[in-house]
C-alpha cells in the first residue's frame, strides 16, 4: 500500500498565500510550484 506524505506547513503556508489573491500552480513532472499574483482587475 502507498502512503502519501503530507507537509502541514507548506499546506498552511500555501492556505495562507492563497487568501492573500495568489494562485499556485503545481508542475508534477518537473516537481515545481509556483506563486502567481493576479492584479484585482485581472482576477475573475
């Protein structure tokens, strides 16, 4: 059986990121996150 391993910090460091307007976006292949920052008028 697989476990999956969850980082509790990085989850309420991106919760928080998230509330501030950013966005993350998760790259699987190539193991990369990244923080994106929409201005209010670019937002939906």
């Amino acid at each position: 059986m697989d476990k999956k391993v969850v980082d509790f910090i990085s989850y309420k460091i991106e919760k928080s990121l998230r509330r501030s307007g950013f966005s993350v976006k998760k790259d699987n292949k190539k193991n990369v996150k990244m923080l994106l920052k929409l201005n209010d008028k670019h937002r939906g």
